[in-house]
C-alpha cells in the first residue's frame, strides 16, 4: 500500500504563493486608505444646505456614486451620493440623471469651506425625488 506525503517543494510553494497573495491583498488595501478616510459624516458639517444648479456628469463607479453640479454663480460641486447599493435602494441609476438637467441637493457640505464637496442626503431631478439618507433628513 502506498501512502501520499505532501512532498516539500510543493509544501513550499505553496507558502510562497500565499505568501504573495498576502502581500498583495496588503498593498491594495493600503493604495485604498485615502478613499475609505472620507467614508462617514464627520468631514462634513451638522447643518443641511441646499444646492440647486445643473448637473455637469453623473458617475456611478464606487465607492460612491457621485454628481458633478454647477450652481448658479457658476461654481462646480462634487456632489456624493451613498454607496452604491443605498443609492439603488433610493431608485437612483445612472439614467435618473444626464447633463443638463436641473437638480436640487439637500446635504452637508465639507468643513472646509474651500472645498465644494457635498454629501447628499436626498437629490431632486425633473421633479423626481430620491432619498439617499431618510434618516438624516432634517427638513421635509
């Protein structure tokens, strides 16, 4: 009767694999941190603005969907939307809104007021709302 042992550069191999699956799965994570630091509320400010303007481009890549808006005097917002699969439960896709179309956003806006980032909390296109945050809304 024979008996199978694992022979040793197999054993071995093996070690170095997952050895470099660990190393790469650490490097990814780390090219990663300056996106999950923004994840959260407490970049923004506690008091919920309005923002109306037009919307310039609507992206829906992770790790949140997002609008580009001009405002009436002309500035350009980055506007965030929830991740992706809170925005899907809202009822917001990527066909909800295109360049060009009037938009109204409730959010917080960023602490610093030199940046023109917005956190949405529920955006309005063609008359049609979508609640990314319910539960955050201060104003009805």
């Amino acid at each position: 009767m024979r008996v199978a042992i694992p022979h040793r550069r197999s054993s071995r191999r093996r070690a170095i694999q997952l050895a470099g699956a660990g190393a790469l799965a650490g490097a990814f994570a780390a090219m990663n941190l300056p996106a999950f630091a923004h994840h959260g509320w407490d970049w923004a400010v506690d008091e919920q603005t309005e923002l109306r303007g037009v919307v310039k481009s609507v992206s829906m890549a992770p790790p949140h969907p997002s609008l580009e808006v001009a405002a009436a005097d002309g500035v350009l917002w980055h506007v965030d939307l929830a991740n992706p699969s809170q925005t899907a439960r809202a009822g917001f896709t990527e066909a909800s809104a295109k360049p060009g179309d009037a938009v109204v956003v409730l959010g917080n806006r960023h602490k610093d007021k030199t940046k023109t980032v917005m956190k949405a909390v529920r955006i309005t296109v063609a008359g049609k709302t979508y609640d990314m945050y319910p539960e955050r809304i201060k104003t009805n």
